[in-house]
C-alpha cells in the first residue's frame, strides 16, 4: 500500500519535472523566433513564471522533507514527446512549436488541478495556495498562446507566400 505523503511526494516530483521539461523548450524556442516577436514575448514573460512555478514545487517538495529528483530526457511521456516536436526544422516549424505549446499549457492545467487536488487531501494548505498560482498561470499562457494561433499563422503565410523564410 502506497501512502498519501509518499503519493502526494510522487506528484509533486513530476510536476516538478514537468516544469523542468517546459523551460528547457520554452529557452530553445525563444532563441529561434525572431519573425514573431509576440510571440517571443509571451514565451519570455512564461519563462520568468516557470522558473517560480518551479520554485514552489521545490518548496512544497522540501516540506515534505524531500527534494527534486534529476529527470531522465524523455521519459515524462507527453512532455517528452513534445519537446521532441519543438526541435524539427522544417518551414512550418513555428506552426508545430504552436501547436505543441498550446497542447504542453493545457496539460500542465490538468497536471496542477489534480496536483492541487492531491495537495489538498495532504492538508499541505500552503503550498495549495502556491499551486493555485501557478495554474492560474498557465490558464492565463493557454489563453495567450491560443490567441497567439491565428496572428502566427497570417505572418506565416505571408513570409512562406513571399518566399521567405518562416521557420522562425
Ligand atoms: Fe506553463
């Protein structure tokens, strides 16, 4: 039988891991965006957020007298996969990083919800508080990135219609 502190340990550890696995693609984005400066932006601004989401997980994790683990690439399923998608060069690649960032935002609003719902039943009421924070974070990156889709597309298309480079 697997306890609540030991379960709510295993949840915050992949959230933490999570996080790791979104900044590491958010930074290798932000270097390649120079013909989406919006975009850039948001990222950048998400990036400042992230490192502080990371923060409290690291927090949370040290009250529960434990402490992040070290993450193996790949191996944090849908996160992993996605990071491999923000890598391929290709024309289209701004579309696909899009897409992928859309897809990580909304799965890291699932991963805290039910983080916060497993926090709760720990009775870990300050780091609730934190989380709370952090998901309202990134229902406000969904929401940028998803407004981002159709502005990211037009300068696409036109930069690709011109015969210039849209990749990034
Ligand atoms: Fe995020």
């Amino acid at each position: 039988m697997t306890d609540l502190q030991s379960t709510y340990v295993t949840a915050l550890k992949n959230t933490h891991a999570l996080e790791l696995q979104a900044l590491q693609a958010m930074e290798r984005q932000v270097e390649r965006l120079e013909r989406y400066p919006q975009m850039k932006a948001i990222l950048e601004a998400h990036i400042e957020e992230t490192k502080h989401q990371r923060d409290r997980l690291a927090t949370a994790l040290d009250g529960q007298g434990s402490s992040p683990s070290s993450v193996k690439e790949g191996a944090l399923g849908i996160a992993g996969n996605l990071a491999a998608i923000f890598h391929a060069p290709a024309q289209d690649e701004i579309l696909k990083n899009l897409y992928a960032d859309h897809a990580l935002e909304n799965y890291e609003i699932a991963a805290y919800r039910s983080l916060i719902a497993i926090a709760e039943r720990a009775g870990d009421t300050a780091s609730v508080t934190a989380f709370r924070q952090s998901l309202a974070e990134e229902e406000s990156m969904a929401a940028r990135v998803a407004a981002q889709i159709e502005p990211v597309t037009a300068t696409y298309l036109e930069l690709t219609l011109s015969g210039e480079t849209a990749s990034r």
